[in-house]
C-alpha cells in the first residue's frame, strides 16, 4: 500500500467510525462538504481549487491532500496547481511553505502512481 | 464619497506611507501581490476567486472588500461569488459568517454604483 | 435602537440577503448551525457556552456577541461567564485580551437592558 | 507501552525539561494552566469540554488528546463528545475534520484501554 | 481626547471591570502579561518588537496599538519598525497588510503627539 | 543521519523540486524571505528571534525548527530563547506549549550535536 493510498484507507476507515456514531450535525456536516464542490456556476476544477488554497492558507495537510488529488483526477496542470499554490504562499505567507513543501511531495506521488 | 471610494481612498493613502519608507522587503512584497494575480495557467478572474476565498477563510475583511471589487469588475456573476462564498464558510465554518454577512453588504455596494 | 438591537438588526438583515440568494450550501450551513446548539446529551446552556469559547479563541467579536445574547438568556451567571472566559484566554493567549474586554462591555448592555 | 503512554512520557520528559530552565513566566503559565479547569463556578467537566473545543477549533492534536483523556477520565460519554465535537466542526469548518478523525481514533485508545 | 488617549482609556476601563470581577485566572495572566515585557536575557526593546510581530501576525490590531506604543515610548526607531513590519509581513503574508496599515496610521499619531 | 540532518535534507530537495518548476511569484517569495532576515536596522540575531517566535504564535514546527537553528548558529542564549519562547506562549496561549515541547526537544539536539 503506497502512502496515497493509506492516506485514502485510514480517511474512510475513521469517517466510518465517525458515521457509525449518528451524530446528525456531523453527519450533515460530511454530506454537504460533498456538494460544495459539485458543478453550479462554478466548475468543480474550479472549486477544487478554492478548497486547496483555502486548505494551505489555513495550513491543513490532510485537506490539502485531498483536494489535490481531485484536483489531478479532473486535469488541472501542473502550472495551473503551482499558481494556485502562489496566491496560498503570497496571500498566508512564508508560514505556508512548509505545507508547500509536503503538497509538492504529494503530487509527486500521485501523478507518478498515474503514469 | 461613498463606502467604496472611502475604503480605496485609505488603502491608497496608507500604501503611499508605506512605500515611503523605502523597507525593500515590503515594497518587493507589495510588487509581488500585484503580479500573484495575473493571468498566467489560470485565468485572473479565476485567481481573483481564489484570493477571495483565501481571504475569507483568513477572515480579514478588507482583503475580501479587494478582492470582492476586483471580481465584480471582472464580471464574476452573483451565482459565481456564492459559490465562491459557499467554499470558504465550509472549509472555514460559521466563524465565517459574520464575514460572508459585510461581504454580501459590500457586493451590494459595488454593484448599486455600477448600474 | 440600542448598541444590542442594531447588532441583531443588522444580522437579520444581512442573514435575509445571504437567504435570498438560495445557495443550497449556504443555507443548509445556516440551518445547521441553529440545530448544533439545541439541547441533546449535553444541554443547551453548555453547548452554548462551547460556542462561546470557540468563538473567544478564534476571535470573532460578531460570533462572541451571539453566543453572549443566549447564554445570557439561558441565566448562564457572570461567574460561570467569567470561567469560560478564562479558559478561551489561557488556551488563546493574551490575543484574546481584546475581545475579552468588548465581550465584557457587551454582557454589561446585555444584563443593563434586561433590569 | 500504548500510544497513549508513549503520548503522556513525552508530555511528561518535555515538561520537566521545560520546567528546569526555571523562566518565571512559563513555570506560572503552566501552573495557570493546571488552574483553569478546577472547580468553580462550572464543573471541571465542563471546563475540560470547553478545553476540548477551543483546542479542536484552534486544530492542536496535542492539546485534543490531553483534554480527551480527561474527559474520559470524568466519564463524559461518547454521545455527550460527539456533541461537543459537532460544534468545534460547525464553527470550525470542515478544516477541523482530520482532527476530529485523530480524536475518534485517540478516544477509541483511551476506551479499549480501560475495558 | 485624540485617538491615542481613547485607546488608552477604552483599555484601561474595560481592565478595571474585569478585574473586578476576580477571576483568578484571569487576573493572573494579566499580571503574567506584564511581567513578560520586562527586561531579563533580552532587553525590554527587543520583548516589545517581539511582542509587536506575535501581534501582527496573529493580526490584533489593539495588540499591535498596544505595542507600538511601548516600541516608540523606548526610543524604537521607524527603520527598526518597519523592519520588524517586514518580517511579519513575509512570515504572515499579505493578510497582515491591512493590519500594516493600521498600524503605520497609529505610529503616525503616536509620533505626531510626541513632536 | 540525525533528525537536524534529515529536517534540512527533506527541505533542500523539496525547496529543489520547487524551485525546479519556475514559477516566478513563488521563486521570489522565496528569494525575499532569504533578504528578509539580513542585518539592517536590526541585528540579523534580532530578526530571527522575531521570525521564531512569528513561527512559534502561528504553530508552524518546520519554521520554528529553521529559524532556531539560525538562533544557535548566531549564539543565541538558553535563557534568551526561552525569554522568547515566553513571550510566544503568554501571546499565543497554551495551544503553544506542544510546539514549546518540540522546539525545546530540537534545541536539545541543535546544541549537543554542536558540542
């Protein structure tokens, strides 16, 4: 197991044991973070992206991990990324470029298991 | 003057004093911010989306009220900008909200002086 | 209008605009966030007092304000206030001072107004 | 030794390292700290849930498990944490999701171990 | 009364309620807080332009009001500030801009008042 | 390879792999935060205590552990880095003390290593 894909596993094993609790805020919680980044006005490759660079300013790996694998599933290029992680870096500061760093390792992983 | 031409009017007299002083790392930063938003890979309308989002999961008002007049000179539609919104006070909660509350007002600023 | 009331004019009017909308996300969020503090196996009056001290150490004077308002309403005494300000300021720092400072001179309108 | 000992003797040896440089501010900070969740006006219990919120909303894993165990150790129950954790992840955002998964999976520990 | 004194007197006001108010906890970090300041292996100078970019980039503006008066009370120049500026604005982002701002505003009235 | 030796190592190829890309705003960002910390009106010895303890309010553990180093390499004090450290903590509150506990653990192993 590459650490994509137990990144993946351990994410659905805890949501599960999350869900398994019926807690009805959380749960609604979880359900409407799927929609936010369903297609509207805005395409999702879009949205994706307004969710990675509001993950690296808030400085958050686990988010920034998720939605940059979305973002790699839908096409976004490799410039396109390094621009979004731009406005992160510029708009949060130097602070971000530690999460920078493990983002850019991330995306290593994931486009290479993609070749 | 109004709300806008008020907020524009301080912003440009306070960087003027910034500027002033001459710090090569403040101005390089200053110059740094402009060129973070232009188009490149993603187009600046999309940039423009990504820096407001970043700033609203910051919570810095200002940098919304930027941001938010940028888009709408850009012709980001309403539907777009709620979107937009909706992105940022998921990922960043209803701590969020009294931000979302000034920045729906300041929408409404910029776009009753632009009909 | 008292400094209390136009805080929740201005709140109604703005969450009005933000619902006139019809962003799906958006207002789910918001119904979701008056469910969160209904009482369940914690009651309400503790919920509520949670809202308050993640309010305190994320630092939104706004949502400080709210959360005041029902405990205020729940009977929630100025003592147990105080001791749940006490935590929010030892987690968050002296950074919280401020807000700390204008939470106070709210709860003073708030218990004026309610003699 | 389990994750949660190991967790603790790291506390614990980092602690007296800390406490033997003898600099005045943190040793009282650090007695403050032990302070603010006595008794008083609130119940410890409730003091350590509003310890437990503040540190999910300000995203400290750290700070999570400590006051985790001590609410396990009051014998708040699972229904009333998750409660407790649905507001830290409404006014927190989603960001606050991947501790909330750490803090499912530190609590699971912490139960297993005292069956 | 000019803009400087109305600080100071908000401040000293809303101190003295909650003081009143005999918050143990609370008391003693506000008297932490002070001691803090105080010159020891580093001269009080450099504790306040600490104390000054901690406040930036946490982004208080009456932390960083508070502060700057004390820098400028020390004989702090306007070269030393605006480095230290810098360093919170590139560690910080620029976030920490509209507070740069603000900032640069309040050091004008404090110096003008001293002339 | 010690834990100081791999910390810089994991930096330097990650800091190579995004360098490699071109990306202009990240490339000066980068460049600027180099000049940042050079001696001008203040010390260098100054400017990275004020970047540790930015670092240490923001809770980035990559940055403290940079910038202590530079502290160490520059012959800052036991007892002056911990006089910052207590500023960071009275400022930031106790979610600092996780990240003291490392940076305290880093520092033990930046200076026996030096020995």
């Amino acid at each position: 197991m590459d650490a994509v894909e137990e990144f993946n596993a351990y994410r659905e094993k805890m949501n599960n044991a999350i869900m398994a609790e019926n807690n009805l805020v959380i749960k609604r919680l979880f359900n409407l973070d799927t929609n936010t980044y369903k297609a509207g006005a805005l395409p999702s490759q879009t949205k994706e992206l307004l969710g990675l660079v509001a993950s690296m300013v808030l400085r958050c790996d686990d988010c920034i991990k998720y939605h940059l694998e979305k973002c790699v599933e839908q096409g976004t290029t490799k410039a396109e990324l390094f621009e979004a992680f731009s406005v992160a870096n510029i708009v949060g500061g130097t602070i971000v470029i530690p999460h920078l760093r493990r983002a850019v390792e991330y995306w290593q992983l994931l486009t290479q298991r993609n070749d």
